[in-house]
C-alpha cells in the first residue's frame, strides 16, 4: 500500500485521538504517570515525563471540540468515498469483465476483429439495462456496438410479445427501461430475474397466487449463483425454482442456457452452431448451454469459477483456460 499524505493526515487523527483519551486515573496512574505521581516541583526544570504529561494534558484540554468535528468530517468523507467507490464499482462478473476488465481483454476483442471473426456479446446479467450495460462497458474501453449484444432480458421481452402476456415484472428497477412499451396493467404472467429487492415474502407470495391461478411463470434465467465484489451470491434460480415446487409448474427460462437463447443470438450473426465458439466462465449455463446447442465451449478461469467447474458438465469444456485474452489466442491460432 502506498504511503500518501492522506495516509499521513489520517495517522496523525488517529495518534491524536489517541493521546486526548488517555485517563490519568484509569490508565496513567497504573503505570507511574499520575497527577501526584511526581513529575516535578515548582521551580525544578521539567524532566521528559514531565513534558510528555504536560502535552498529553494539553492535547485533551485543547484538542477536545476539534476533534470532535474532525472526526465527524472524516467519517462523513469516508462514507461518501465508500458509496462513490461502490457506484464506479458494480458487483458484476463475467468472462472479460468483472468490476474491471481482465488485464488484456480490450486487446483481444481487438485481434477478433482484425481477423473477421464476428462477435455476439451474449449475457444473462438482468440487474441494467442493454443501454447501461453497453455504456459501462464502452467506458472500459470495449469497442462494441448495440447491434452485438444480446440479452436474456431481451429474449425474456420477445416471449413477451410473440405470446402478448402482460407480466409482473420481478426485476431490478434498472433493467425495466427494456420492457419500455409493454403492458403492465393486470398482469397475466411472471417474469423474473436478478432482483434482490423483489426477493420478499410478500412480492413472492403475489408471484406464487398468480401461479396458481394460470399465470405462466418465465425465468429470464436460473443461474445458481453470481459473483459480487463480495464474493458469491445468489442468483435467480433458487427463487424460480421455489416458485416451482410450490406451485407444482414448470418455468419457461429464456437466458443461458437455453438452447433457444444460443440460436436466437446465432441467427443475428447469419452462422451456424458448429461455426461459433462460447467463451464463458460458468460452465454449466455458458460452455454446457452452447455445448448442447452444437457449439464450441471454452471455459475461462475467471469472474464466477471455482476449481473444478470444467469437471461438472459432459461432455467438458472443448478448453480451459485462465482467462480471455487466453481463449482468443487458442481461436485464432487453433481454429481459424
């Protein structure tokens, strides 16, 4: 960690706060440097305890209303520099991204490109809209247009639509510009997604009446788990589930890894399955759902996996490496 003046400032608050509550009776007396301890008569030159005693006092008579307001200031500029660093910082993951780019990422999408490989960013992040998600990643530098993203919140919009259901939509409120235009008015169906907020008891027992009176339930994904700057938490799929098993139906899931969800984005990008490779870090919903689709998986050691996760899907990964930039150069050099 590098030494700073802030570093410095803040050592010297935490020093003085130390000093001003040193009590002579409780602490000071115990060890000798009490005030009739003798530290010197009148008259006598005062010796270094003496001094050391004499600043102590001095810094709690003294120091006492200011550092009460300093301390104040400083725990309200800590407090807004944690909720900056949070909104610059979003609990995402991902095979190239997460919080930040994978060290050499940009790079690589780049050598994609320069070789004519055509590009499908497909997720099934439901927390933002396409519009944000695409802002953010453009802000870490990814050249990516509209056009090359497709989302589960898309495909879940498209069900929507083709079927002309009016949905409850379980979604955080920055993923609903997506469903911009479609009927919310006495919903006929459930749509659910990455929604924390939405995960209450009385939210899901709503969910769970409409269920059991005709209304279709429809999972922009099921994802076990994700990853967040705090490690990993749960994803949509144990709530989807839960609405299963106490309504007794069965969801339609529109993200990865449907098979539906492979071949829509494939269908954008005028190619076959067995032309287009998946690069993911899940390995079930992103190298296993391509996998079934007929395509190449190759599983990145990166964003949400843990040790082992090529071993929980059959047939493997067609590769598995640490990161991106890693998967970019086995494609251009292996399979191109």
């Amino acid at each position: 960690m590098a030494f700073t003046l802030y570093t410095l400032l803040q050592t010297a608050l935490l020093c003085t706060n130390a000093v001003a509550v040193l009590h002579e009776e409780r602490f000071l007396s115990k060890i000798g440097w009490g005030v009739e301890q003798g530290v010197g008569g009148f008259g006598d030159d005062p010796g270094v305890k003496a001094q050391i005693l004499n600043l102590i006092r001095s810094v709690r008579t003294v120091m006492r209303v200011p550092l009460i307001i300093v301390n104040s200031v400083s725990i309200v500029l800590l407090l807004l520099f944690a909720v900056s660093l949070e909104l610059r910082n979003p609990h995402r993951t991902g095979s190239f991204w997460s919080c930040r780019a994978v060290p050499g990422a940009q790079d690589a999408l780049r050598k994609l490109r320069q070789a004519s490989v055509a590009i499908k960013f497909v997720t099934n992040t439901t927390k933002e809209s396409k519009r944000n998600l695409l802002e953010r990643l453009q802000r870490l530098h990814f050249e990516l247009q509209e056009k090359e993203v497709f989302t589960s919140l898309t495909a879940a919009r498209s069900v929507l639509e083709q079927r002309q259901l009016r949905p409850l939509l379980l979604l955080e409120e920055s993923a609903l510009e997506d469903f911009t235009g479609i009927d919310t008015s006495e919903p006929n169906a459930v749509v659910i997604g990455l929604a924390p907020d939405c995960f209450n008891y009385e939210t899901m027992n709503k969910a769970f009446r409409m269920i059991l009176d005709g209304a279709p339930l429809i999972a922009v994904h099921k994802a076990r788990y994700y990853k967040r700057k705090d490690g990993l938490a749960l994803g949509p799929g144990p709530f989807v589930t839960g609405l299963e098993y106490a309504t007794d139906c069965k969801a339609t899931v529109v993200g990865k890894p449907e098979e539906t969800f492979f071949n829509q984005a494939l269908s954008d990008l005028g190619c076959s399955a067995s032309e287009a490779v998946m690069i993911g870090d899940d390995a079930r919903d992103d190298v296993g759902g391509a996998q079934n689709a007929g395509m190449l998986g190759i599983l990145v050691k990166t964003g949400k996996y843990r040790d082992g996760d090529e071993l929980k899907i059959s047939p493997p990964p067609h590769l598995t490496c640490g990161s991106f930039p890693d998967a970019v150069e086995h494609i251009l050099n292996q399979l191109l």
